[in-house]
C-alpha cells in the first residue's frame, strides 16, 4: 500500500517532461518522432565553456562548494547584473542553484506562507502553478488572450490582488507563448506593484537574450520597486547548457539569505564544475547567443509561415524565446471517426499518435484552447513537423 503525502498527491506531473518522455519511449521503439515539446536549444555547449568544465576537474574542483556558489561565480553574475540589465545586486545578494526551476521554488517557499496568494499570468509556465501548490500558496490565475498578444491587461492584474496577495510571477520573453512586454508595459506593471505594500514580484528572464525586436527590460530595473523584485536568471538557454543545472537569483539580501537557509537544507552548493563552466559562460564572449538568437529568428518566420497555411489554426507572432502558441479550438469537438478531440491534450496525443510530432497541449499552462510548439530545433525538421501536422489535422471533420 502505498501512503503518499497529500502535498505530493496534490502536484502534477510536468506536462512538457511528460510528453517528452512519451516521445522519447516512441523513439526507442522505432518510431520517427519529431519532438517539438521542451524548451531546449539544439545547440551544443560552446567550446570554451566545455574547456573551462574540464580544467575544473583537472583543478580538483571535487570538494562541496558554498551553499549560494563559489564567491567569484556570485562576483560575476553581479557584473553581469550591471553592465548588462542596470541592476545593483551584489555578490552577496545572489544565489545559484540547480536551474531555474530550483531557484523558483526556493524563493517561493521562502516568502509564501499556506494560504497566501500568488497571482500567474496565463499563459504561465507549467511549473509556477504547481510550486505554489508545494509551498501551501493559492494561485490565482490571470488570463491573456491571443488577441492582446497574450499580454495580461493592467486593470485585470490590479483586479486580482487582495490583502492576501504575496507574490506575482512575471515572465518576459514568455515561455509558453513567446511573447515580450515592452518597457512601458512593464512600467504600468511597477507601478501596480507599488501600491500594494508588501506585495513582491519574481520576475523570470531567462529569456532575456532571446528578443527578436526591441530590447529586454529587466523588472528590479524600476527603482521605486527594486527592493521588492526578484530576479530569476540562467545559463540554461543563453549558452544552450540545459543540462547543466546552473539558475541564479539576485534578490534583496534578506530573500537571498533566506534562500541560501532553505538551499542549505535542501541541496547545499550545486555541481562544482557546472559551477566553473557557468563562469566561463558569464565571463566569456557572448557570440554564441547572438548566433542562436539569429537561428531561432529564421525558425520563428519559417515555422509561422507554415502554420498559416494550416487550415484553422490562429496565432500571434512571438518575439522572442522559441516557442509558438497557436490556438487550436477550431478542432476542439472534431473526430477522424475513432479519436474525438475535446481537449488541447488530446490534440497534442493524437498529434504524437498520428503525425508522429511531440507538442504539449496547452491545458498546464493556463491556455486550453492552444498548444505548444518550440522551434529550436532544424529548419528541415520544422518543415517535416508542420506537413505532419497539416495532414493529420485535415482528418478531423
């Protein structure tokens, strides 16, 4: 018998991951999947940063590292911090950890306590909601339409917030839709923020050298709010190093050294060598993101091109990260006479099953009339997937 915590019966599984999964068990089996469903750059690690990884272990970089990460990684995001999003966080002020992802929930439930609110901006990533869930907090969902770019309206998240309000997430560029808030949008966002006397806002940037058009506005960049952002950042997808697990925070110093309590219960540092190759990203020259944003710049225009040509799909063009939303209701309801599609998963499953092409329905994020496409991944392949999808699509009457 098994007797599972309620905390853990109460989480799902992460819908991109799982559809990952699916994808790579058809894989083994032979089938020719083509998988569009994580938000993984195709790209290698560049050269001087696998170089870096590798003096590391040379260098007997192999005792435990410091709980918030080595002083001269903490120095370097700092810098980076400055020169390259006008922010003034010290060294002291940073925390690195395992990804992005571990340097969410650790702020998390380091300021939400049971019961308290956190306000989402659907569509949201899948794992916001979920970690709020961990903490005790209670999401609140704020919806976006394709229509407004799938930027949430002022007056709509000024409407959400109550005296129970904690913390809101904010994400731009956006992962699920691609998306990109201007900085006048975001300033009428600031200024939300406050108003409302211990209120706090996470902002997630780890897109941040993926914009098409225009340039990235960091949140803490508002001065009147700084004390009260967060600022959540990675290598993950600048320096295609996923695999990597190296996020950071820079926060006011009692978050960062609340988070650095928690971390130190939870994980201590993380990998020592991920550690030096992170320097080595930060530190280096930063040709290589400018070469993949040029890249998913192509794939963006290609992959929006083909998808208006497929019969009933909508879609905004996104402007930066590398994914596409298309809504997807005008199949909602339809059948190829086994499968009847009523939900947006069971879009993605029957995309998986009949067009042999990995997408992840857009119920985890908060859009269920849509799914998810990323990009990052070859211009033949995204050609392929899009004729595959076209003539699966065209069976559902």
């Amino acid at each position: 018998m098994e007797y599972l915590s309620d905390k853990i019966k109460a989480l799902s599984e992460s819908a991109t991951l799982a559809m990952a999964q699916k994808s790579r068990e058809l894989k083994a089996k032979g089938f020719d999947i083509i998988s569009l469903s994580l938000g993984e750059p195709d790209f290698n690690t560049p050269d001087h940063i696998k170089e870096a990884a590798k003096k590391a272990i040379d260098d007997n970089f192999s005792k435990y590292p410091p709980v918030p990460g080595y002083q001269d990684l903490r120095v370097a995001i700092s810098k980076k911090f400055k020169e390259e999003n006008g922010l003034n966080y010290s060294a002291e002020q940073i925390i690195v950890s395992a990804g992005g992802k571990h340097s969410l929930i650790n702020v998390i439930l380091s300021i939400v306590n049971p019961g308290e609110e956190v306000i989402i901006l659907a569509p949201y990533w899948v794992s916001y909601y979920d970690q709020i869930i961990l903490a005790g907090g209670t999401p609140v969902v704020v919806s976006a339409t394709l229509e407004s770019d799938f930027k949430v309206s002022p007056d709509l998240l000024e409407a959400a917030i109550t005296d129970k309000t904690r913390l809101i997430i904010f994400n731009s560029p956006s992962n699920p839709t691609g998306m990109v808030y201007n900085r006048n949008e975001m300033e009428k966002i600031a200024r939300i923020v406050e108003k409302h006397e211990g209120l706090f806002i996470m902002s997630d940037e780890i897109y941040e050298h993926i914009i098409f058009k225009g340039e990235h506005v960091s949140m803490a960049s508002f001065d009147y709010i700084s004390d009260r952002v967060i600022t959540v950042n990675g290598v993950s997808k600048a320096f295609a190093m996923t695999g990597w697990r190296i996020g950071y925070i820079g926060a006011p110093l009692w978050i960062a050294k609340a988070c650095n309590k928690l971390q130190g219960q939870f994980t201590s540092g993380v990998s020592s060598i991920a550690q030096r190759a992170a320097l080595a990203a930060i530190e280096g020259p930063g040709d290589s993101h400018e070469k993949m944003k040029e890249a998913f710049l192509r794939r963006r225009n290609l992959i929006c091109d083909l998808l208006k040509e497929v019969k009933g799909l909508k879609l905004t063009i996104p402007e930066g990260a590398f994914y596409v939303m298309p809504d997807i209701s005008y199949y909602l309801g339809k059948s190829d006479g086994d499968i009847k599609i009523v939900t947006s998963d069971d879009l993605a499953l029957y995309l998986l099953d009949k067009a042999l092409v990995a997408v992840v329905g857009g119920d985890a994020f908060g859009a269920p009339d849509c799914i998810r496409i990323s990009y990052a991944t070859s211009d033949d392949l995204l050609t392929e997937a899009v004729k595959r999808i076209k003539g699966a699509l065209e069976r559902l009457k």
